[in-house]
C-alpha cells in the first residue's frame, strides 16, 4: 500500500481516546508531519485506572498510546508499550510510569508529555484535551448517575441516550483549541462513543471551538455497535451523537465502511454482541454532512497477544486500515479544496 | 574548580557499585570521553532487591547510578533517579522500572543498559561485570555462611576477614574484560568493601584481567569505616583486601583522604561508629603500590533529602569531591608517563 503524495503542511488534528486515535495517527502520519493527537483524559481502568487512585496523576494510558502511533523510534516504542506480567507491578504498561513519574517529579502532566515525545523522537504533537483531572459521569433514566468512564463503558444503556458531564469542570487546555483552530483537517477517530469520544467531546469548549474552526471536520465511524451501549445505531446514529455530546452541529462529512467482514468473522462478533454499523444511503445523503462510504477494512490478519481473551483475535480482525483510513480523509480534504 | 586540560583518548575503566563509582564517574568523564563503568551486579536489597525477587531480573541499581553519572541529559538523569513515594511503586526508582522492563521485553540485562545509555546520552560505557544472575555469599567463623548483598552489608563481622564467593559461579563479562584489558587506568572506586567492592572483585577471571592488564590500577581509598565491617581499617588494611579479594597483588597506587573533616562532622559520624580511616605513612611508604595522599573531601555543603534519616545530612558531607579526586588520578597517570 503506497500512499499518495504528502502533504507535509498539512495540519491535522485527531480527537479520540486510545486505539481508534493509534490506528489514525499511524495512518496519517505517513501524510503529513503536522499532526496533533487531542486525547480524551477520563480514562479510568486497568493500569491508568490504578495510577490515577494511588498517585492521583492524570491518566497516561490513552496518551500513552498516541505517543507510541507518532513515534519513530522501534524499540522505545515497544518499551512504551510492554506490561509488566508479574509481581506488584503487574498489568502497568511501562509508557503509563514514564508519564507518572514525570509528573510526579515535575508536577506538570504536559511537561511529562513533552519529555515523553521527544524521547520516542515523535512527529506531529499529543496534547491532552484537558489538564483537569476530571472523573466522567453520565445520567440515565434506568441508571441514574454513573461515575466514572470503566462503569459507564459497562453500564447497558438499553437504547437511552445518557446525559454526559465531567466533574469538576473541565477546562479546555489552550494548546487543544488552538490545534483545533489552526487545522486543515479536524478528525474524530472511532472509538467507544460514551466511554471513549464523549469525554473528549463534551468538554466545554471543545464543541465551540470545532464550529468556529474553518477545518474540515470528519468523523470516521465505528465498525461495529457495543452491546448494551449503542446496538442498532446506523452511521447516522453515531453521527448525530457526536454532535449532540459536542453541543453543536458542526461536522462536514463522516467517513463509513462499506465491505461486509468476512462471515465467521461477524458470526464471532455476533457472539459477543458487536454486529457490522448499518448505513441507509438514502438517510445519508439528505444528511447535513457529506457522507463518504469506502472498504476501510484491514485485511491484515492481527496477532492475538492476549491468551486470557479468546475474543481478541477475532475483535482485532475488524479494524480500520490505517492507510487507507487515512487516504480517504485526505482525499476528502483535496476534493473540497479543488471544488472551492 | 576548573579541571587540568582533558585527554579526550584516555581509556579509564572504574570498578565498584553505586555512590562511590557515581561520585568517580562524575568528576573523570570531565578529563575523558572513554569512561567504562564496570559495575558490580549482587545488589538485592530495597527497589533493586524487589524487583529481582518478584521479576527475576539482574540488579538495576548500581548499573542506573553509573548511566545517570554518565548522562548529558539533566531531564532524563533526574526521571532515572526519581523514587516513587507512594501506592504499590513506592520506594522504585524510575532507572530500575526501566532497566527492568527492558530486560523482561528483550531478555538481555545488557540491551536494555545499551538502549539506556542511548537515551540518557552517556558518554562512555556501563557494563555489568559478570551477566550471570549471581547471589552474594559470605562465611566467617562467627556467623557461618551469610547469603546476600543485604544481609552481608548488616553483619558484624568482629575484625574477621571474611572469605567470600559468588553463587553460581559468575561468568566475567567479556566487555568488562576487554575494558581492564585495554584501560590506560584501572580505577577501584570506593565504597562498601564486602557488600559492594568484593563482589565486584571476586568475579572469577577480574583478578587475572587486573594482574594482566597494562594500565595503571589505582584504588581510591574509602573516607571513613563501616562499623562492625572495617572498624580499625587503615588505608593499607583496605588495599590489601581489595587485593587478597581479587587473588591478587595488582594495585599500582592508592589515592587517600590527608584532609581531617570537620570536628562536628566527625562527632556525628562516630556517634554512628563511622571513623576517619587512618593512614601510617611509614607503612605505606614500604607498599608494594605507591600510595598518594591529598586533600580530597568535598566542600560542598550536601542537601539533606530524607526527612526519615536524620544522619543522612551528615553522611553526605564526607564525601570525596569528585573533580578534586579525578584530577589526583589523572596527576598520578600523567606522573608515570613522565617518569617512563
């Protein structure tokens, strides 16, 4: 897969949390050196979740994560990216004490990145959404309130669409919203849409700042629905919630799959609840945004690593291509500049 | 302190373990760019000693000390010092969790100390001196067989003069060979005789390198002794057992202390049981080595970092000054060369 020609200047921010941002990033970067990872700070499980309860640091695991898609150096890469397997350091990626322990030293989340970048010799920038350390809740009729992102990702919603905040407020970090304002091409990665996209997309500001900016602002849906969370949404669906979390209607296309995955690969899915996002052309093309269909599937079979979780090697067959994700969105972007 | 001119070429390897070979390494890479650290590796107590229990890994600690001494990167030496205060990683120093994951991800202690020095930016080399997952042994009449670096270093050893190995039988590390072998200067830096030097110098094949090689071997004197280790020690009574340690009689020159500390000072340390080490220069005067004195106590006034060790300010002012104790040696080399 050979990408078209670069556009080195062009400034592109993505907006996600971990590995619908990886999967972006390292698509794009192969098109442009000006990229800048906006991460989704309310992370709260897993080796994060455990740093942010003792050490009551901001969570590294997402950031973590983009660091790792922009660097270009192989073997800290992989050292970003290595869980400890044993003993009382068990389960923390080595990236997520590298940010913790900067931070704790310098007392400065954003320092600690910064350092982070430039020891994994990194292109383009990861700046957090916000440097509050801010705890996701959510409000459902049958739930009530939730707290905190790994509950919420958990909680089924049954069809609801749950009333989304962060405690305390957040501030908008100004490095974000100038990414946001000064981009060529703003881009929502896909991700678990209330655990994941809405905790960046509902911090305040962050919904002004995507309609004000002149950017193109695509949002590259989801391949699949999670169960008890957002079964049966169509592209549309997906689409609509986004802005609706953002507070604003404020995107320009959605990009969306087209190809069917492979039989036993969907009946695997089934399984566990995930099917293929539906997409009605008709609905679509009276949309308010410019919806864009292609085979954005990986054909890569993936490796599973995870010998505990028999569903990853399936879970992983389902993704995007990364190249091809990201040549659709610069061909989106030089199609609505040659129309101009 | 303006150091003598630099000899960028000379080849200076130093052997010990953590403090006494950071405090060498600091002021020597200011007269060379060919620094070796050769670095003992049966450390097992604190951070060092948890992580080789719960992980398996050869002992980070001492190697971490000798890299940040080494390092040109302010930033990053600090991360690698950083201790963690709290939760499940308190007391880790961040340089062990590295090193540490670097070995578990590539299986090799000796790749992860390369990639370190890479993003420390040392200049010079750290080599353990053996790669074998070695335990510290030590038997006297009075305590039996002691096993452990830790457990060595708490002992009273009552005047005895113990006999020591290690278990298994460490292998020399071919790089640490090829550094005695090709040293223009052999420093054994100071520190803990039996729980730091010893194992360091009992590897077997070190005393043969060190009788082998053509450089000039010197021995920096330790300031003061341990009690219930060396109590009584004189400066020939530490080279004769860095000596008999090593199997061998190859020390060229022994730098020591002339310089009585201050008398507070000294009120402190022996209320501690820690004394001045005394020298009888008629004695050392019929030495098989030469045997240098000089003034070589830092003046600086240390920060007390530890608010749980009320000694630890006093102990941080007897130091050796490291560029006044790299000068000596490098005096002593220049000297030689002359005299030849």
């Amino acid at each position: 897969m050979v990408p078209t020609p670069a556009n080195a200047d062009l400034k592109i921010a993505v907006i996600g949390g971990g590995t619908g941002s990886f999967t972006l990033l390292s698509g794009l970067k192969e098109y442009t050196s000006s990229l800048t990872a906006l991460v989704n700070m309310a992370d709260d499980g897993g080796s994060t979740g455990l740093l942010r309860d003792e050490l009551g640091v901001l969570p590294p695991g997402d950031v973590r994560q983009c660091l790792v898609a922009l660097s270009d150096a192989p073997k800290l890469r992989d050292l970003f990216n290595y869980r400890f397997e044993e003993g009382s350091l068990k389960g923390h990626a080595f990236g997520n004490l590298f940010l913790t322990a900067l931070e704790k030293m310098t007392g400065d989340f954003a320092e600690g990145v910064e350092v982070a970048a430039e020891v994994l010799n990194i292109s383009g920038r990861v700046d957090p959404i916000t440097l509050t350390n801010v705890t996701l809740m959510m409000k459902t009729k049958s739930h009530g309130e939730v707290k905190g992102e790994f509950l919420i990702g958990e909680s089924d919603l049954g069809g609801e669409r749950p009333e989304m905040w962060l405690e305390p407020e957040a501030g908008l970090n100004p490095k974000a919203q100038t990414a946001i304002k000064e981009a060529d091409i703003v881009v929502i990665a896909p991700g678990n849409l209330y655990g994941s996209l809405a905790p960046a997309l509902i911090v305040p500001g962050v919904g002004e700042a995507l309609a004000a900016s002149k950017a193109l602002k695509v949002y590259i849906c989801n391949l699949v629905t999670k169960p008890g969370q957002t079964d049966g949404y169509s592209v549309s669906d997906f689409a609509s919630e986004i802005e609706r979390l953002a507070g604003r209607d404020f995107l320009d296309a959605v990009v969306f799959n087209t190809r069917q995955p492979d039989k036993n690969l969907l009946k695997k899915y089934a399984g566990a609840g995930e099917l293929a996002v539906a997409y009605d052309m008709a609905k679509l093309e009276n949309a308010s945004y410019q919806a864009f269909g292609a085979d954005l599937l990986a054909g890569t079979i993936w490796e599973n690593t995870s010998k505990s979780d028999p569903m990853a090697a399936a879970r992983t067959l389902i993704r995007h291509d990364p190249i091809v994700t990201a040549r659709s969105i610069i061909e989106l972007y030089s199609n609505r500049t040659n129309e101009d």
